[in-house]
C-alpha cells in the first residue's frame, strides 16, 4: 500500500536512487573530485547537488509548446538526476552536458543500469564536456540548468542560444539567482514561475527587456536553495574554488 505521507526531499531522492538502483543522491564539490580535469570554468562552477524530485515537473508545465518532439538538454548534467526525470515526458532525445569526468561516468553508469522501456523518451546521453563548447542538437530545445554557473559563463550560454538558428526554445532556471543576466537580455522573454525557479523562452523579434514587462507572481528567495542537509547551495560559491560569477543568495534579486 502506498504510504498517504507524501516524501520530499532528501528523503525523496534517497528513495528516487533506491527505486532504480542509482546514486543521484549526493553534494559533492568539483574541487573534492577532480579539478585538473576541468579547466577554467571551475572558477565559475557551483558544486554537485541533484534537482530534488518533483521540481522539474514544476517547470515543466510553463514551457509554452508541446515537449513532444523537442530536445532536453541539461547543462551541468551531475549525476543525470533531471535526465531521468525529464526522461517520464516524450522528448525526441535527452542529453546531459556535465564538465566533471568524473560526475559524467557516474551519470552514464545511472543511465546504462535503467531499464529504458519503462521510460516516454528512450533516447538519453551524456556529454562530458564544458557547457560554453558545447553545440546544441538540432530542433526545438528545451534548456535546463540547475544554477550550475554564475553569471560570466551564464552570459555566454545565453549568446548561443539567442543567435542560434530560429526554432522554439525554452530555458527553465532553477535556483535561479543570476536570473538577472536572462531577464536583461532582449532575446529572452519570461513566461512562467514556479517555487523552484523560472522559465523563459527565446523571442527573435524582442527589443524590449523582459524585466520591462508586465509579469505575474515572482518567488521572494529560490525556496529549494537550501536543503536542510548541507551548508551551502548550488548558488553559492564552490567551497575549494572561488566563484566569482555567483550571487549570494540572500542578496539574490527579489
Ligand atoms: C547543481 S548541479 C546540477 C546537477 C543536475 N543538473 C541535476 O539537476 O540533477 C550543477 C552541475 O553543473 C556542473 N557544471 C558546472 N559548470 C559547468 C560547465 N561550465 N559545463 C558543464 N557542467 C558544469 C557541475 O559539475 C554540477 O554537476
């Protein structure tokens, strides 16, 4: 029988691993894991935490077109947590972008021990490669980050997606504490809130700045910044490496 207690957060992620016979589970800082391996963009990089389940969902219904037939990607992939959440709804292709080798293989091995029939969108890989390298798939996108950098690799993200070519592209930002480079840019036009985060879409024939427009309800702090086992937050700096780039939360915009 199911049990009527309804499990959140950590908890719900223990038993998200445990269902499938995965870790996705863990707070891990790139520092602790394997620096030499990544480059420049660790100055940037926040550390390894998964989207507590239920929050993609969240974001997911204010992408404002069908899901059917476009691409996830996942820029700062981890352990492949939200690709397999993102994998219950009927993308043509999921792909995870992660910068730690480390992080990747572990994603790649949760992948390979899913039984994928079980799943709406079967087609699912692992990039192990810095996010500002990599070329988005063809077609309509929807673009994932889990507050992965801060607001100088965010930027140039953003540039990629806005002079690619004309297609349908959503941004879902979780924890989203430089949502002030997305909402400054012309390209990129707010369309929907939920607890966890926001979500945006690229507009060719915007000129007007999405923070000039009429917008409804807006989280007062990124309420899932802070889970109560850890001291610090995917938006907050990386504990080995400086982070320049990120926002304190507490003095994230409200
Ligand atoms: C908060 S975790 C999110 C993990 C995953 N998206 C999830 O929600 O379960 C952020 C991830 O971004 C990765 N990351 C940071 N900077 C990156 C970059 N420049 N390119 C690719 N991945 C990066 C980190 O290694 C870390 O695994």
């Amino acid at each position: 029988m199911t049990s009527p207690i309804r499990v959140t957060g950590r908890r719900a992620g223990q038993r998200f691993d445990a269902d499938r016979g995965i870790a996705t589970e863990a707070l891990l800082f790139l520092g602790d894991l394997d620096p030499e391996a990544i480059g420049p963009s660790i100055e940037h990089a926040t550390h390894y935490e998964p989207t507590p389940v239920g929050d993609l969902d969240a974001l997911l219904a204010h992408v404002p077109f069908p899901l059917a037939g476009t691409t996830f990607v996942d820029l700062g992939a981890g352990m492949g947590r939200a690709l397999l959440l993102a994998a219950a709804h009927p993308f043509r292709q999921i792909v995870g972008v992660e910068i730690s080798p480390a992080l990747a293989a572990i994603a790649r091995d949760n992948l390979a021990a899913i039984d994928r029939q079980t799943l709406a969108c079967r087609d699912l890989r692992v990039v192990r490669a810095d996010a500002l390298d990599v070329a988005f798939p063809r077609g309509d996108l929807v673009v994932y980050l889990y507050n992965p950098f801060g607001g100088q690799i965010l930027t140039r993200v953003l540039e990629r997606l806005a002079s690619g070519p004309r297609r349908d592209v959503a941004l879902l930002y979780h924890t989203p504490v430089e949502r002030e480079f997305i909402e400054a840019h012309p390209a990129f036009e707010w369309c929907g809130e939920a607890p966890c985060g926001a979500v945006y879409r690229v507009v060719r024939a915007a000129g007007v700045p999405v923070a000039s427009r009429a917008r409804t309800a807006k989280p007062t702090a990124p309420t899932t910044m802070l889970a109560p086992h850890v001291t610090s937050t995917p938006g907050q700096p990386n504990r080995s490496q400086p982070n320049p780039g990120s926002v304190d939360p507490s003095t994230a915009p409200k």
